[in-house]
C-alpha cells in the first residue's frame, strides 16, 4: 500500500462517519463546566465516555498541587529522566507508589500508553513469547510487535484457552510472559485474574497485569483487580495510568522485582520520552493520596454505575458485562450506532461512539463510563436519552433486545 493510498483508505473512515455527522473527532468541548459536563455545539452535554471515573480533575487539592508545581518547579522537564535528571517529584512519587502497594519497584512513564510500550520492549527480545488475552489494549499488542517477541492470543477472559496455548509452548512456557488486564475498557467486563495467574504459575511464566482502568476503583485499597483477587503478591508486573482514576497524565509500573529498576537502561520509551510535567505529577500524586484517604469516592462512582445498569437494563438494550464502571450497549449495526449517537449528542449527552475494530466481537457499542462527579439526577437525565435515542425496549428497533 502506498502512503496515498493509505490517505485514501482514512478519508473514507473519516467519510464514513461525517455523512452521518457522528464523528467524535470532530466534537469540540468549548468550554470545561465541571468534571461531568461542558459546552458543545453551544449546549450544555452532560459528559458519560471520559474515563474520569473519580470525578478528580477539578478537585482543589489536585488544581492546588498542580499549580503549585507549576510555579515551583517551571512548565515542563524539557527532556527525559535519563538526559536530564529526575526532579525530586518524579522519585517521590515512585516511592509512593512502591509504598501503596507494598513493593520495591516502581516506574514512571509519560503516557499510559508508553507505561505498557515501555515495560514490553525493555522486557522483551526476539524470540522470546507472550500469551496475551485476545481483548488486550492496543499498546500491548504494539509493545509486543515492536520487540520482536512471539506473541500468541488466547480466548478471552478463558484460563482454559491460556492453559492450551501455554502447553502448546512445550519448555518455552517456563519464562513465558502472560499479559491480563483487569477492567477491559470496551466491554467494561473483568478478568478472572485468580485463574489466569494460578494457570502462569502452574506452567513457570511470568504474569503482568494492565490496571489502567480498575486502578482506584476495585480492591479494599483501590489497589485494582489484582487486590480484589487476591494476587498482588503473585503477580510479576502491574500497569496503570494517572489519566483515569488519577485525573492527571502519565503511567506508571509496579513490580515484586526490584530487578525492575534495571529497566531504565533499556526500555526506548522511558530513555527517549521527555519525562511527566511537574504539575502532573503533583496532581498524580494528590489523587494517589485521594484514592487512599477517600473511599467514598469509589462508592459514589459504584453507586452511579448500579444505577445506570439498571436503567438501561431495565429498557431492555443488550449490554455487554454486569454492572462496572463501564457500560456498554451493543448495537449490531454500525450505521445504527453512528445515527443514535448523533441522537444522543443531540439531547446533551456525550457517549464513546466504538466501532469495529476497536469494538469486539463484530458490534459496534454506545459506550458510558461512570465518575463519581455524576449526580443520580445525571444518571437518570442519561438514562432517558437513551430511551427516547433508542426507542426504549421497542422489539422493531435493533437496538433493543433482552438484557444480556
């Protein structure tokens, strides 16, 4: 394929899209009003696809920690950690990080993204293989592709899967790396993390788990999937961002290894990206102190996804896990979910629009994600758009159909 060609192939993505007017790249927030809502097309929409699921970013300890950074400490680092030096910042918060969960290693990447990048092509070589869950976030099938590893899928969500392709390695599973995450972003489903980490051991591998999104949100602490299962102290490597749950920007990377430090002499991303601004990182850091000292917190977002799920469950649309933070309706056709999320924008409320390839299994999904900033009157305001977008449980629709 040529690089004009490839041009042509995105213009009719992006074409396909615009003739229904349902393009979120084309959505312009013009104004910021709180953490659940801003101005579009001069209206104001109630946001429920930001992934904001704490509801921090106009909390007043983050915006005082992040301008304080700021003033104290200039704009932005200029240049990476290896070229430039750390701030003192950066290693306090590695050091907390460490702390909350108990272990002797803990890194900072500048993205979430460049979080899972980075761990993979520092850890991995030629030759060597990864067994990763067949839904697994687009960074972890480029970390794996960019090493050079052999990287195999296993069905989703199935220990059993990863047990055969495990075996199929013969004395290759032994070393092996098993890749998991815990909340999966599309479908808002979990991972059965106490199964897949008993059938990597089983076999000698090692295990990492991507908490981008359950960081904060499961677990007695906040601590993730891996807490909640009762895995931290056998899982080799876990993952998360600071633009979810942390309000903030960047990633970090926590291991029972302290031989995980060596890999700031050998992972691109970590040698070669300008490191975190200060006032992210402060702002990081004060949402890590709210995940730990505000519970109620994550019991305001639980309460607001029960009651989304049964909203929406109660029309009869399909939707595609058990309540979690993130609730996704399946629409079978594309061109329905572009039409309906136009409908939806239009009644001032602002869902992930998610088609094929990024949505799994074929369908295209209206996807919401919960924040603890929601009112319950948000919740109900977000539940009757859906109802007058999709016509309710109205079985002519294609929408609609039973809870599932």
């Amino acid at each position: 394929m040529s690089i004009s060609d490839r041009f042509t192939e995105l213009a009719h993505i992006r074409d396909s899209l615009g003739s229904l007017a349902a393009d979120p790249s084309r959505v312009v927030m013009e104004k910021i009003l709180s953490p659940t809502e801003a101005m579009i097309a001069g209206k104001p929409t109630i946001l429920v696809g930001t992934n904001n699921y704490l509801g921090l970013t106009f909390d007043p300890d983050l915006i005082d920690a992040a301008c304080t950074a700021m003033t104290e400490q200039g704009s932005g680092t200029t240049g990476s950690r290896m070229a430039n030096g750390s701030f003192f910042s950066h290693a306090a918060l590695e050091r907390e990080f460490a702390d909350f969960y108990g272990v002797p290693s803990a890194m900072l990447f500048s993205t979430g993204y460049q979080t899972n990048l980075g761990l993979l092509m520092g850890l991995l070589r030629p030759g060597d293989k990864v067994v990763l869950d067949s839904h697994s976030h687009a960074c972890i099938y480029d970390g794996c592709r960019i090493s050079g590893a052999d990287f195999f899928a296993f069905k989703h969500n199935d220990a059993e899967d990863l047990r055969k392709r495990l075996r199929r390695l013969g004395p290759d599973a032994k070393g092996a790396l098993v890749v998991a995450e815990g909340l999966y972003s599309m479908l808002g489903d979990t991972a059965p993390l106490a199964d897949i980490c008993a059938v990597a051991k089983e076999y000698g591998a090692w295990l990492m788990v991507d908490e981008a999104h359950s960081f904060g949100i499961y677990g007695e602490t906040g601590r993730g999937l891996c807490e909640e299962a009762g895995i931290l102290d056998q899982v080799d490597f876990i993952t998360g961002t600071f633009s979810k749950s942390l309000a903030s920007l960047g990633g970090f990377c926590v291991s029972r290894h302290p031989e995980m430090q060596l890999l700031r002499y050998g992972s691109r991303p970590y040698i070669f990206s300008a490191s975190s601004s200060p006032a992210n990182i402060a702002a990081a850091h004060a949402a890590l102190r709210a995940v730990r000292d505000r519970p109620e917190l994550k019991e305001q977002l639980w309460a607001n996804a029960e009651r989304l799920h049964a909203g929406l469950s109660g029309l009869g649309y399909r939707l595609a896990s058990p309540p979690s933070p993130v609730i996704a309706v399946r629409v079978p056709s594309h061109e329905d979910a572009a039409r309906t999320w136009n409908e939806l924008l239009d009644s001032g409320i602002y869902v992930n629009l998610v088609v094929p390839p990024a949505a799994p299994d074929g369908e295209s999904l209206l996807r919401c994600s919960l924040s603890a900033g929601h009112s319950f009157e948000q919740i109900d305001r977000i539940v009757a758009a859906f109802e007058t977008a999709l016509g309710g449980a109205d079985a002519t629709r294609p929408h609609a159909a039973s809870a599932g």
